[in-house]
C-alpha cells in the first residue's frame, strides 16, 4: 500500500495568504466533480489501485472480518481484492511477509512463482526502480528511541546478496535516483548537525551533500528523479520557513507558492498543492503549481459539494486528474476529479521545459548553511 498521509509538518507556520488564483475566470464550477464513494465513517487505509480504475481501502466484511475492497468510483461497484492484504514492490511482483519468529522478510517472486527469507534486521527495503536491488538501513541498538539511533546504510540484491556498506548517519534511504546509480539519502552525521539531503554515488562511493536545515520535512522526489521538494519548518530566518523545490541538474531552488499538503504530478512538471483552510473553516482548494516558472492555478475554486479534508488524508490517482480523500464532515471517502480543469490550464501559455531563472534561486552552499 502506498503512503497515506499527505505531508503535512508544520502547516501552523506555514499558513498565509495565498496568491489569487491566475486562470480563475478559465476554471468554472463544472470542471470539477466531487461525490462520495463510501458511507460516512468508513474504513482505513485507502489508496488508488495501480492502474488508477479503483479505491482500495480497508473495512470489514459481512462476518466482521477486515478485508482489502476495491471500489471503482465512476461505478460504485465494489469487490473483495484480498482477505490477507501484503507489502509489496512498486510493481506488485515481488511481496513482502515479515516472519513474527525473527523479524526478517521473506521475498515472494510472483512472476516466477518463488520465496525466499531476506537476512536482514532494518524495518524497510527500498527497491530500486527495475527492482532487481534494495537499498535500507539498519539500526544500532540502545536506549535511544529509533529515530536517534545512527544507522548503518547498504544496498544488496534482492536475496541479500553482494550487501555493500555505503555509509552510516541519523536517518536513511529515501530514494533511487534514475540510472541505479545514485541513491538520495536524508539524515544526520552526528546528533549536533542539521538534517541534509544527500546523494550517494554508488559508481565513485562519494557522498554529497545538496542542502540543509533545522526542521527539514517531506523530502520526496519528483518521478522523473529530477527535482526534489522539501519542507523547512521553524526556520530561524522565517524568510527560509516553508515548501521548496530544489534543482539536482542546477543546485538551484525555488520557493512555492501556496505552501500545503502536496503531490507530483507524473509528468514531473509541477505540484498538485492543498493549502490550510483559513481558520480551520471552509473548503480546502486544490492548486496546480508549476515549478518551471508559471503561476500557480486553483483548480477547484468552488464546487457544489465542499472539498473538506480530515488531517490531510488524500492521495492523487496515478494519472494525476483525481484525489481520494477522507472527509472532515462524517470521514467517508470521497473522490475529486480535477482533470478537466488541469487539461485547460495546462493548454495555456506555458513555460519552456527548462526552470526560469526568473523565479529560481542558487542554492546555499550546504557548507554554509547554518549561522
């Protein structure tokens, strides 16, 4: 199951003014629906099959026992997907078991048909995007809660072998970068450092180190591998506090606008972004941000039934036009389809394919970051 919660650190300091939307007149109401696909206070754990045809959640079955659904929201058909929901690879062919006698992870190939017992002693593989590596971490042990205990870094193929130690620091792998030769690291080297963003290459064994902050949050990657966005949060400088993307082919940044729970869009050309509700009241608005130089767009100014999100539970269909979310109001799970206003913003003038100096920035030199 992919990740459910939307990132959402530090939205109280963040929260402002948003800019007006750019293309508001293009947007009307009709281009947006947004309906219920579940009776209120349904289930947990929800998420968009891969083929972007289904809501998969969990809930009970008639016997009261809790199952995987999945439920096509243009229908409302629904079916039992499995009755022992598992981990597995990006993919799906590869399924992960945790064996409850010693903690480790046995590998099941579902395209050949075939197990195995992974020896290791972290808590997450991260497969490489062909999939035929894993990178992960595994903790020292002490006293400390996990999260401060250093962390010894290595990549291996998928049945342990050829385990090679990269590095060790407070923090991990988070992900691979394209070509399967740069993993992307987030951590500390000593518990007095700031948090960075570092890459590891694995060709000449250098670790580098891209940025760095106090609060740094929701790190992910762009699809394309290209870009990275990130959180910094409580910043002492309030001018640095807030949602940036960073540039791996220029080591320039660019600070977005609105700050909000956010998404990539697969194409890797901008963010779908949903800001605080002022006050806590409202509708939440979802914006389009483009992060090669255009301005950020509300896709979904006004709708007839309010789009109210409960803790920023939400996730973006694989295409990219819709939203699964958990409504504040009853917590059923709704659906939002967007896609008719993307495709007119997105037919409009353009940016080139290349960031704008414009509204770009040079990164500071990591070396220097901290006063």
């Amino acid at each position: 199951m992919a990740a459910l919660i939307a990132v959402g650190v530090g939205f109280s300091a963040l929260a402002g003014a948003s800019p007006k939307p750019a293309v508001a007149a293009l947007l009307p109401s009709t281009l947006v629906a947004n309906w219920r696909i579940t009776d209120p206070g349904c289930c947990s754990g929800f998420s968009w099959s891969r083929d972007g045809e289904s809501v998969t959640y969990f809930d009970r079955d008639p016997s009261g026992i809790g199952v995987l659904w999945g439920l096509n929201p243009a229908t409302g058909r629904k079916r039992l997907e499995s009755r022992s929901p598992k981990l597995t690879s990006p993919s799906g062919r590869y399924v992960l078991e945790r064996r409850s006698t010693d903690g480790s992870i046995q590998i099941t190939d579902t395209l050949l048909d075939r197990s195995w017992v992974f020896d290791r002693s972290g808590r997450s593989l991260l497969f490489s995007r062909d999939e035929d590596r894993v990178a992960f971490g595994v903790r020292q042990p002490g006293a400390l809660p996990r999260y401060a205990r250093p962390a010894s870094i290595y990549v291996s193929g998928l049945e342990g072998t050829d385990r090679r130690f990269l590095t060790q620091m407070i923090g991990g792998p988070i992900a691979w970068l394209p070509g399967g030769d740069r993993l992307l690291l987030s951590g500390r080297q000593s518990p007095g450092d700031q948090t960075a963003v570092w890459i590891y290459d694995l060709k000449s064994d250098a670790l580098r180190k891209l940025f760095s902050a106090d609060f740094l949050r929701g790190t992910t990657v762009s699809p394309d591998g290209r870009f990275i966005a990130f959180f910094r949060t409580l910043d002492r400088d309030p001018s640095q506090s807030g949602l940036w993307v960073y540039d791996t082919a220029t080591s320039m940044r660019r600070r977005i606008e609105p700050a909000g729970s956010y998404r990539w869009h697969p194409s890797s050309r901008g963010l779908l972004v949903i800001p605080p509700r002022p006050r806590g009241d409202g509708d939440h608005g979802i914006w389009w941000v483009d992060i090669v130089g255009g301005e950020s767009v509300l896709l979904t100014e006004s709708t007839s039934d309010g789009i109210r999100i409960s803790n920023f539970e939400w996730i973006l269909s694989p295409e990219g036009g819709r939203a699964a979310y958990r409504h504040a109001d009853d917590f059923s799970l709704w659906v939002v389809d967007f896609q008719q206003a993307l495709d007119i913003t997105f037919s409009g003038p353009v940016a080139s394919g290349e960031p704008s100096l414009e509204v770009w920035e040079p990164s500071a030199n990591p070396d220097d970051a901290r006063p």
